[in-house]
C-alpha cells in the first residue's frame, strides 16, 4: 500500500472508529438435521451482546432495527435481520437468533441456539481490545457457561448431544484487517500484511481446537469480505468516484486463500468433524457485480444517511434513511441491509449444507 493510500484511510476510519469506534427452499429445512446453531464472531453476527458492554460499538438505536420485531431496535448491526437470523430461519430452526446476553432468553432459545458474537471483534485480541468488545476468548468463556446452563436444562446427556450435533457460525477477520491493523494501525507496525495474515491464521487454528474441545463438531467460517468495496472504503481510499480499495481486496483475498487451507487440513486431522469455508468475499463480490439480478440497485454506498461515511451513532435518529432499503446493499457504510442478509444467505445456504453432511 502506498504511504498516501494508508495515510487517508487511517485517519478517516480512526475517526470514524472513536465516534462509534426469502423463506428456505423445503429441501433444504427437510434434508437439514441441524436444531441448533451457535454463532461466533463480529457485527455480522452480533444480535445484541455489545448492549451489555460498555463500548461506543453499539447498534441498539433506531434506525437500526427499523424493520425487526415491529421496529425494535437490539443491537443487531442492520435495519433488520442478521445473516445467523436469516441461516436459523431458512434452515426451519426459529425466527432469529437471539444473543446469548439477551436477559428475556427462554429455556427453548438455549436449547435452539444463540449468539455470541460482538460487533468489532476478531480473531485477534488486540482488536477487540481497541473497541472495548468481547474477544473470541471471552465469547469462547461465555460458551463456557452455556454449556453449563444447558446441561441443567436438557441434561449432561442430552447437552453434550446437542453441542455435537449444533451448527457453529463464524465471521471474525473484517476488523482485524479495517481495525488493528489500517485504522490504528498498531499490527502494521509489527506485521507486513503476509505475516499478520499468518498471525491470524494462528488465531483462527486456537480458536478451532479449543471448540472442538469443547464438543463443536460443525463450524462454518465465512472468510474475510470484499472489504476494499463496502462503501466506507470506497469513500476513504476510492477518490472522488469512491472507486473500490483494490489493495484491501488483494489482502483480503490472499489471507483468505492461507485460512481455507489451514481448515481443510484441520478438518482433516479433527475426528468426525466437518468445517468449511464461506467465501464471503465472492459472495458479496457476485452480488454486486450483479446485483440488478437480486433486485438491488445501489451497492456503492448504505441507506443510512449519505450512506457513504455512517456506521454505528453516525447512523442515528436523525440521519435520513432512503426510501426503500430493499434497493440497497448496505444499510450503513459497512452492515448489509435485511434484504442484503437475505440474499447472503440464499446465496450459500445450498452449498454450506452440501459440505457439512
């Protein structure tokens, strides 16, 4: 990267970062054995843990949630729905996964499954250290102590059955790349981007044997987006036409390449388990190439206000939203819309499915 391309996007994520620092097909709910999923990771995930932080990386407040639950505003990262709410839902599991933190939760949502996850975090510590939000180490102690709950629920037996047999949802590098290592850039100064890419990786690999340890038998990790064309990155780094980040896409996909094949090896050497990689990067890639195709007409920036710099309270009561979030891509600069989530989800459900069993 040169200095100038770093210079820009450092200073302007920085600030940004310190102000907020379709129904599933019948075969697939049919051939689907999964009752339970359990989700790990960062915002597109988090359905609502980060309320229960004290941290500025936080989304209970309208116009996020606009469109959930009547216009219910819980933390959740988008106007409505997440991508683990959409994969519960079109897998016939419930309605939406609710945060493990989430103080009304039911014996029934333990037992179906819920969410971990906390906006801004990522495989590497530092960067949830940075937005004050829950590590993977601490969401791997909080899973901790929902196995503990459920097993006085359903019993030692039939607990350790259900986390065996649950799907585990990951997406956990976004932040490591736009946060830890271009926005304070601490990792940059350590790491060139092939070696905190292999860092990472490490991360990652710790984070697998410590849940396979813990009984997780099915993980589903979605790799590292096409970062350098969210609209936040086009407006940093794009120029006046907010042109997609190329260099941030070059790195996304080279970390992508080392992290499948460090899973595909762990899968092999892990007794009876199944992971498998989502390529989110081409997934949203695909979708904005050719997103008439999906009904979306506008992929360069979010609903939310301008939609080319809003994320977290710069998207709040008082930023205009468009009028028909269906149309969009993003919700924010960063976050998928409802209708994005959906079509995510729709776009690799088949195919996740298809290497779990």
């Amino acid at each position: 990267m040169s200095p100038s391309f770093v210079n820009v996007f450092v200073i302007c994520l920085y600030a940004t970062l310190c102000l907020c620092c379709s129904e599933a097909t019948p075969d697939i709910q049919k051939n689907s054995s999964i009752q339970t999923i359990l989700a790990f990771g960062d915002s597109f995930l988090d359905s609502g843990n980060n309320n229960f932080k004290t941290s500025v990386i936080k989304a209970n407040f309208l116009p996020y949630g606009k469109d959930f639950m009547g216009g219910k505003p819980t933390g959740r990262f988008t106007n409505g729905k997440t991508i683990g709410d959409y994969i519960v839902e079109k897998l016939g599991v419930k309605d939406y996964l609710p945060a493990y933190l989430d103080t009304s939760l039911q014996n029934e949502d333990m037992v179906t499954g819920v969410s971990f996850a906390s906006g801004g975090s990522g495989f590497d510590p530092l960067t949830a250290q940075i937005g004050n939000v829950f590590s993977l180490a601490e969401q791997i102690e909080m899973f901790k102590e929902y196995i503990v709950k459920l097993k006085g629920i359903v019993g030692d037996g039939e607990a350790d059955n259900i986390i065996s047999k649950s799907l585990y949802l990951v997406t956990c590098s976004s932040n490591d790349w736009a946060i830890g290592y271009t926005a304070v850039a601490i990792r940059r100064l350590q790491y060139n981007p092939a070696a905190y890419g292999n860092f990472l990786v490490e991360r990652a690999t710790e984070f697998i044997q410590e849940m396979y340890t813990l009984g997780a038998r099915k993980i589903v990790f979605f790799n590292t987006p096409f970062i350098g064309c969210f609209p936040l990155a086009r407006t940093m780094v794009g120029g006046i036409l907010r042109k997609c980040g190329d260099d941030f896409n070059d790195v996304a996909q080279s970390f992508n390449r080392i992290l499948n094949d460090r899973i595909q090896s762990l899968g092999s050497s892990m007794h009876e388990s199944r992971f498998t990689i989502v390529d989110y990067f081409k997934v949203v890639q695909d979708i904005m190439e050719h997103s008439l195709q999906y009904g979306l007409e506008v992929v360069d920036r979010g609903c939310c206000g301008t939609g080319i710099v809003e994320v977290g309270v710069l998207c709040n009561q008082l930023s205009p939203v468009c009028p028909d979030d269906t149309k969009y891509l993003f919700w924010d600069s960063v976050h998928p819309t409802d209708k994005g989530n959906s079509i995510i989800v729709d776009h690799v459900l088949q195919n996740m499915m298809n290497n779990l069993f």
